[in-house]
C-alpha cells in the first residue's frame, strides 16, 4: 500500500475501521436498550390488561354471589 493510500484510510490519527467498529458497537447497544424498553412497555400492559380483567370477574363473581342470596 502506498502512503496516499495510507493517508486515504485514515482520518488524522483515527483509523476509518475504528469508526466503523464503534459505529456497529453503538448500533448494538441502541438495540440492546431498545429491546429493554420494549420488554419492559410490554409488560407494563399486559399487566394493565390484567389488572382491568381481574376487575371484571371480581365483579362478576359479587354479582353472581349477590344473585344467589
């Protein structure tokens, strides 16, 4: 490789490789936090949905008891 070449690969003393390794790097940790969230927004509604789902059969249980009397 001649040293144009050499001069071209690199920007001051920063390798363009490097770049692209923190730049893959980031991307993985962006997705790593984005699944967290995304876990962690799931399970907040679908415990929500419990929670409204519960409330409906307790109802339905009181109703059904205050039936029976």
């Amino acid at each position: 490789m001649s040293l144009s070449a050499a001069k071209f690969f690199t920007t001051g003393s920063l390798v363009v490789g490097d770049l692209l390794v923190q730049g893959i790097f980031f991307l993985v940790l962006a997705s790593v936090a984005a699944g967290v969230i995304s876990v962690g927004m799931t399970s907040r509604k679908k415990k929500r949905q419990l929670d409204r789902l519960e409330e409906k059969l307790d109802l339905l249980i009181r109703e059904a008891h205050n039936k029976e009397r």
